[in-house]
C-alpha cells in the first residue's frame, strides 16, 4: 500500500473525539481498561486489512502504514502493538518467513520479486518488544489465501488450462487482473505450493508452474514427462510465431512487387518475386514441422486420456472382483433350484386352497337350490291336530252371536279427541266399574241369604 487515495475510510474518522483516542498509545497493560484496548485494536486490525484489500496488496510494513493513516498531520502512535498483536494470533508474518517456511528452493527463484532480507531479528523479539521495524515487511496471511483462490481460477478458466505446465511470464500476463505486480503474485504461489496446488521449479534458466489439475487432490512433482511436453509446447508456439511473420513477410513482397510493376520495373518486381516463393517455401517447412510436433501433443494426450480409462477399467476389474468374491457358478445353480422348489410349493399350496373355497361355494349353491324348492312347493289346506279357522261369519243363532252384535263400531275415519273429553270418558268408565261393583256385591248378598 502506497497511498491513501484508495481506501474506503469507516464513518468515525470524521469525529475528532473518537479518532484522538484511537490515535493514542496503547496502556502498558491491557487489563487496565480491556474494553478500550480491545475496541482500539479491533479498529485497526479491520481497517489495515480491508485498506490492503482495496489496494490489492497482500503485504504492508510500519513506514507505509503510518504515511497512509495520517490525519491532521497527526500519525496513530499504537501501530507497533497492532502489528505485534496480529503478529501473535497469526494474521500475519514476516515476509521472508512466509517465504522460507514453505520451500528453500523459492529463495533462488525469488531473489529480485520478494523482499527477502537478513534476519536481522527473530520473531521472538518481535513479541516481546514494541520496537517494529520500518521497513520490514509482512504478509497479510488473510489476503494472501484469497490471492492464490483467485490465481488458481483464473489459470482454470482460461485457454491455457489443457497445458499442466506454463512460464512465469506466461503466468504473469494470466494473473495481471488478479495481481497488481509480480510480488503480489509471487506471495499467491507462495500460498499455492503451500496448499499442494502448484510446483514451481527453473527449467534451464527459466521459471516454469505446475498446476494441479482437475479432479487431483495435490500437484505431483515436476517429471521428465512434463518437461518433455513443454518443449514440445514452447517450440508449437515458436514455430507457429515464425510461419505467421513469414506469412506477413510473403504478403509484403507480393506487395512491392505489384508497386515495382506498376512503375515499369520489372526486374526489381521478379526480383521480389523470386523472395517470396523463397519465404513461402520456408514458410511451408516450417509448418510441416509445426503440424508434426501437433500431431505429436495430440498422441500425447490421447495417450494421457487412455492411460486414464485403463486405470478406470482396472479400478472397474477390481471393484468386480471384490463384489463376486463369495459368488460362484455352483452356489448360483444350487439358490436357483431352492428357489424353483419354494416356487412349486407355494403353487401347490394356492391350489389346495382354491379347491377349498370352490367345494364350499359348489355347498352354498346346492342349498340355495334346495330352499328354493321347498318355497315353490304347494302348502297342504290343513295342519294335522289343529282345528280348522272358519272362514265365514257365524250365523245370528250361534250362542254369543248378540255380544257380538252388541260391540261398539269400530270408528273408520282419525280420531280426534280434546284432553276435556278424555277426562269425562274417563270418569264415565269409573262410574260404570263402580256400579258394577255394587251389583256383585248385591249379588253375594243375596246368595249368603239364600243359603
């Protein structure tokens, strides 16, 4: 971070009050005033982090960060024990640590794009002193991680995905909306090769990157191989460069000699003529020897691509073999025919029981049958020992005859009565049991006299 122009700053610094204090030491001993303390540090944790974000950058060091937070002239005093304080809980390292904890071999390669220095200072003097130096930078471990996500995606998503190997410089122009400068993108595949995801090594004095790819969980190291096919690669694309300045070579002299022509020069113009038959035809071995080494990277990958579906058949053979371990011809003939005799039994079982169900059906039918003959059977006229109901009305001189005579009609049409009328019937009827009453006892009477 150079400049302060690209931070996007919080609200507060604005407000004098709040800003005095958080550009105030820190107190020598936190549990003083935790809230304080903690509240100042949070601040400028978040506000070191996302102003590097802003700016791309993945490293800061005391000097920048002071000439960057200045306001009214005034620099924060408590960054020493900030930087102290991310140090400590690992969000963020010295550089040249960062470095060397991930490979030696980086230094060679990085002399010139990283900051390495001497250690003039170990990181133990760094947590325990206040004293940070100015110029020592450090790596924003947060940053860095988001860094090489982004390097690794755009390597995936451009054209040059199908080469497992690319040149720094081919790397660099890839990653140059990713990364604002080489440091930047050197601190990426720092982290990148810390992850297994790439490997960079030097290929006769030129810095090449190994990508992981699809569907690995790590890079494997850089083989004779991979070396092979990025010569075949980098002559592909230096071939291919000179057939096109060729071309363009062929066209120019075609052109002059149309002009010298047309300026009645006619031997300067076959002169020209004669170049160009020259260029194409090294135009045309040098393409004969760009298709072949073509047809040779096609070979290549299509041996790639079948040594992959070999180690898919084998993978399949094995997972095969495994599954029909315990399985064999006899033992398969042997559960078919237990299988055909459960088949018959139960079949056989069905049948009884449908011969069940139907012989009682072909029962029921038969009484059914029955019944209904003996409803269509004649009735006989008279049940043996019981006496004949007359069906004619008796005679006026049959005994008994006037008590029928003298029975009330019965009514043919609704009744309807009130409850007064049911109340004198009533009293009517208890009159009559009453008089009747007397004359039996009148009667008894009578007959105890008699006697």
């Amino acid at each position: 971070m150079t400049t302060s122009t690209k931070m996007s700053l919080p609200a507060e610094w604005d407000d004098d009050e709040r800003m005095n204090f958080l550009f105030s030491e820190f107190k020598e001993n936190r549990e003083v005033n935790t809230t304080d303390w903690d509240s100042k540090m949070d601040f400028w944790t978040c506000l070191i982090t996302q102003s590097c974000r802003d700016e791309g950058s993945v490293c800061v060091n005391l000097q920048e960060l002071n000439k960057s937070f200045r306001r009214k002239g005034r620099g924060p005093l408590g960054l020493p024990i900030v930087l102290q304080s991310m140090a400590r809980s690992g969000k963020l390292q010295r550089e040249s640590e960062f470095a060397a904890n991930v490979d030696s071999s980086w230094l060679s390669w990085g002399v010139g794009l990283l900051l390495v220095k001497p250690l003039k200072w170990t990181l133990s003097t760094l947590l325990g002193s206040s004293r940070v130096p100015l110029g020592e930078s450090f790596v924003l471990i947060e940053l860095v991680k988001e860094k090489a996500s982004e390097v690794l995606k755009a390597y995936r998503s451009s054209e040059l995905s199908n080469s497992s190997i690319l040149s720094f410089q081919e790397l660099c122009s890839l990653s140059a909306g990713v990364c604002a400068d080489e440091s930047t993108l050197c601190m990426a595949l720092l982290q990148l090769q810390r992850d297994k995801q790439v490997m960079v090594s030097i290929h006769e004095g030129e810095k090449i990157v190994k990508f992981s790819q699809s569907g690995q969980a790590r890079v494997s190291p850089v083989n004779d191989i991979d070396i092979g096919i990025y010569q075949l690669q980098r002559s592909e694309k230096l071939l291919g460069e000179r057939v096109e300045k060729l071309g363009i070579e062929a066209e120019k002299c075609k052109d002059e000699a149309r002009l010298l022509l047309r300026e009645g020069k006619k031997s300067q113009a076959l002169r020209c003529l004669r170049g160009r038959k020259s260029v194409e035809k090294k135009a045309d071995s040098l393409f004969a020897k760009l298709e072949t080494i073509r047809g040779i990277l096609d070979r290549i990958a299509q041996s790639q691509t079948d040594k992959m579906v070999v180690q898919a058949y084998q993978a399949g053979l094995s997972a095969l073999r495994l599954s029909l371990k315990d399985v064999t011809v006899e033992r398969a003939e042997n559960l078919v025919d237990q299988i055909q005799e459960l088949c018959d039994t139960q079949d056989q079982v069905n049948q009884a029981l449908s011969s069940g169900v139907s012989g009682a059906d072909e029962d029921m039918d038969a009484l059914e049958e029955e019944l209904k003959s003996l409803l269509d059977e004649p009735q006989p006229d008279a049940v043996p020992g019981l006496p004949e109901v007359p069906s004619e009305r008796l005679p006026r001189d049959t005994p008994g005859s006037d008590l029928l005579d003298s029975l009330p009609v019965v009514p043919q049409r609704p009744m309807t009565i009130t409850d007064e009328q049911l109340e004198e019937e009533l009293n009517n009827l208890t009159l009559t049991e009453s008089g009747l009453q007397q004359k039996k006892t009148s009667s008894a009477q009578r007959l105890e006299l008699a006697q």
